[in-house]
C-alpha cells in the first residue's frame, strides 16, 4: 500500500508542475484546489485518487479575471529593481566604509619614538708592522717520476717456456737476473747450422789455396822452359848469321818459344784465378762468422735478464704464451734514480732567477703525507724543460732525488722551494690588501689607507715592502666590505663606547662584523 500510495504522490507531483509551467495558469481560490496532495495522509483507507484527470482551466476561466496579470508584473519588476540595487550599492558602502575606518586608524596611531643613528665599529685584528729580511717559501705539487725506466720486449719469438717465480709487479729484481726464457730449439739449430756452413768454407779455402800453389809451381817450372827456349832461340840467332844452322831450326826453335811463353802466360792467369777465389772464400768465411755470432747471440736472448737492479712496474708474460719482436713482456724502474716533475708560474721563475740566483743546483724539500705522518726527502733541482708548455702557462722543473730514499714512482708530493730574500718586507694575509696596492692602518681608533708595493704573492699571504710604514703602524688584517678613510674600527679585546651611554648602545661584536664582510 505503501508503494502505491507513493508513486501516485510522485505522479501527482510532476502533473502540478506541469501545469504551473503553463502559460496563463493561475493558482486556484479553492481550498479544495489549493491543498498540497503532499500533505494528504497516506495511512488512511481511501486511496488518493490520481489527478491525471484534472482539466486545465479554459482560455474562458483565464480570461475571468484579466485585472491580475498587470499587478502581478508589476510587483515582479519592482523586486528585481531591489535587488540589483544592493548588488550594487552594497559592495561601494563596504568600501567606504573600510576607507573611513583605515584613515581613522592612521589619524589615531600612537607617535614611536625614534632612536638616535649610531656610528658603525667593526671588530678586526692587527698586524704589527716589523720590516725585516724575509726569505718565504713557494708551495708547489708534484708527481715523482722513475729517472731512469725500460720496457723489456721479447728479442727473439718463440714460445715461453719459464718464467722466473720473482717476476711480479712491485717486486724487486737484481741485475742479470733471468726474467723470461723462450724455447731454444730452433735457436740452436741454426747454431749448428752456422757452425757447419763455416766448417764448410774453410774447407773450400784451403782447397783453394792449394790449388794456387800448385799453379804457382807450376808457373815457376814454365818461367824457367822459357827462359832455355828464350837462350836457344838467341844461339840459333847467331848460329844463321854465321851460316852453321838452317833456317827451319831457326823456325823450330822460335816455335819452341812461343809455346814456353803462351804456357806461362797461361799459369799466370790461372794464379790470379785462384788469387780471386781466394779472396771470395775468405769473404764468406767472414759472412758465415758474422751468422755463427748471429744464430749464438739469438741463442743467448731467449732467456731476458735485468739490465740494472729495478722495481716491477708492470709484466705481461705468461708460460706458454708465444711472443714475438714486438711484445712488451716486462717493464722496470730504478728506485735509485728517482726525480720529481713540477710547474712554476713565470712570475715565480721570475723572483727565483733574478739577480744571480740560479734555478738549477737549488736545492728543495719533498714533503709526502702518509696520513697524520709527514715524510720529507730533500732534492736538487737539476734541469728546466725546454719549452713552456702553452696548456699549463708555465715552467715545468725536474728535481733530482739522492739515492736511498723509500719514494715511490707516481708519489704526490708537496714541494718547499726557497725563494729569494727580500729586505725591508711584512708580511701580511692577502685580505688585507685593497685594490692591489692600499692597505689600511689603525689610528685613533679609525681606518687611515697607505699605498705600499707589493714584492710577492705567498698563497693566502702578501710580502709588501714596509719601508713606508715604519716600525710603529698597525696594519688591519681583517677584511671589510665597506672599508674606507676614518671608518670606525674596534680591538676584539676593548669594546668601544660612544661617550652618550643611554643613546648609543655598545659597538658591533666580531662575529657580526664577520657576518658583514
């Protein structure tokens, strides 16, 4: 019943509101009419008949009371009007109404007193002004350096066949110590090969010279046929002058002697031959040496050894590796030949060589930290590269270290190079300096500036020359931002007072004057 009764009320409901959308519907003067079924009670017994039925009123009822619509429009205009004037009108009261109200604020504030200006203090710290003969020292870094390295390569190819149990990188090798060797096989073939072909030529040259003193008998038997062929021709010679020979002896015998000489002309030849083949054979036997020596010396370099006593570097060899000319198998340096490499600026090689001073033979101190322990190994400078290095802007220096120092190659180091004396110098921290050429002095409690001249530039301090300050000045060491002549400054240790204690409170305390700079 329930459900009934609410979904004819919901029914009820659009069809009221349907109708008061219509144009010239006016509510009815019925009570009847004008009760809201909404209020009807539901829990009785009759059911609220639905008004799906309910006729419109006619254009004829519309038209019964037509004096209703104009009032009706009128009073609808008439409250639109209000309320666009308080739209409009009440934003500008509330702004008037806050100006009048701040304007009353201002007149009526209470009057501040205002205190006095004070003069600004800063706190600094001084430096008393005491011209002396200085001689700093000029900070620099380097890395240490192996004076004196190699890298071994294999001499000869083949396949390693032992390398020695000392060879590892940090170790410490002796001179002539085997290092690697290499398989000798063929090495030592080629020496009896070497050895056999040289056997070989020797052989040949004595046969050779055999040979040639064998034609050189033979020449000498031939010289002497000549020389009876020669004396037998000149007797029948004279023997047909006188008529006791005929002319065929006469031929016969000349015939006997063109033989003779041919034959020693002939010997002759075959000596210079022989003379010659000699003389190859012996530039062979001097070839075939030269190769013994070569196959012996190839022999020798398949095992590596030590040139000096060194430190391994680096190793790169292994047992059964096959190596080659061109393979790098151990690198070594001397600890005993170490130096270390820095840069100086040309401003500083300009203070160390002025006057007579001289760079090299100066002597300096390596500093090595190994954590809260410093070790320091002194060192001559030995040598200055060639050519400033366009990269670095400066000088590069190499300083030689004495022998027996526990340095390492690659160490970092800090190096102490004394530099030259300067007469008539303070030395004060680089903040105090202003501009390059004005520090500025305590007086009376105030900043006085001084020009000075600057000698050198030591790091976070300054040497400047203080023969115009005089033993007495007391130099501000502190920096301040807002430096200048009379400025007010106060010792950390004697707080200043202006003379009128109930209007000027105490000066600024040092760690305010910090927070300004």
């Amino acid at each position: 019943m329930k459900c009934e009764a609410l979904r004819d009320r919901i029914l009820v409901d659009q069809q009221l509101q349907q109708e008061s959308h219509k144009p010239g519907h006016l509510p009815s003067d019925d009570p009847a009419a004008s009760v809201d079924p909404r209020t009807m009670n539901y829990h009785s017994d009759e059911k609220p008949q639905p008004m799906l039925d309910r006729q419109a009123p006619s254009r004829a009822d519309t038209n019964e009371a037509p004096d209703r619509q104009p009032s009706r429009s009128a009073g609808r205009k008439v409250m639109s009007a209000v309320r666009w004037f308080f739209r409009l009108a009440l934003p500008l009261i509330v702004i008037v109404a806050a100006a009048s109200i701040m304007n009353m604020l201002v007149a009526t504030k209470p009057e501040v007193q205002r205190r006095q200006a004070r003069e600004q203090a800063y706190a600094v710290q001084l430096v008393k002004a005491s011209p002396a003969t200085i001689q700093p020292d000029i900070l620099v870094y380097g890395t240490v350096s192996a004076a004196r390295r190699v890298d071994l390569r294999a001499l000869v190819g083949g396949e390693v066949i032992w390398v020695s149990p000392e060879l590892v990188e940090g170790g410490t090798i002796a001179k002539g110590a085997d290092l690697v060797r290499v398989d000798p096989f063929e090495f030592e073939g080629a020496v009896e090969e070497a050895n056999a072909n040289l056997a070989e030529a020797r052989a040949r040259l004595a046969e050779t010279r055999a040979s040639s003193a064998s034609e050189q008998a033979s020449l000498q038997f031939l010289l002497e046929q000549e020389r009876i062929a020669r004396s037998d021709l000149e007797r029948a010679e004279t023997l047909i002058k006188s008529g006791s020979l005929t002319r065929q002896a006469l031929e016969s015998r000349k015939l006997t002697f063109s033989q003779r000489e041919q034959a020693v002309k002939a010997a002759q030849n075959n000596l210079l031959v022989q003379k010659a083949r000699i003389d190859q054979q012996q530039a062979n036997i001097e070839r075939l040496n030269w190769k013994l020596e070569q196959a012996r010396r190839n022999l020798t370099n398949t095992t590596l050894t030590a040139p000096f006593t060194g430190v391994v570097l680096s190793k790169s060899v292994a047992l059964g590796r096959s190596v080659s000319g061109s393979d790098t198998l151990v690198s070594l340096y001397d600890p005993q030949e170490l130096e270390v490499r820095f840069t100086i600026s040309d401003a500083q090689y300009g203070r160390l060589t002025s006057g007579n001073n001289q760079l090299v033979g100066r002597q300096i101190t390596a500093n090595w930290k190994l954590g809260d322990s410093i070790r320091s190994h002194k060192a001559v400078i030995e040598r200055i590269t060639a050519e400033i290095s366009a990269g670095d802007g400066g000088i590069e220096v190499y300083a030689r270290f004495a022998k027996g120092t526990d340095l390492r190659a690659g160490t970092f180091v800090e190096l102490v190079v004394p530099d030259r004396n300067y007469s008539d110098a303070i030395r004060i921290p680089q903040a105090a300096l202003y501009l390059g050429h004005t520090v500025y002095v305590h007086e009376d409690g105030r900043m006085q500036p001084r020009t000075v001249d600057v000698l050198a530039y030591l790091g976070d301090d300054v040497l400047i020359d203080g023969s115009a300050l005089g033993d007495e000045a007391e130099i501000i060491a502190t920096r301040i931002a807002e430096a200048g002549p009379g400025l007010k400054v106060v010792l950390p240790e004697a707080p200043a007072q202006d003379s009128d204690e109930s209007n000027n409170p105490p000066a600024q305390p040092a760690d305010q004057t910090e927070r300004t700079q």
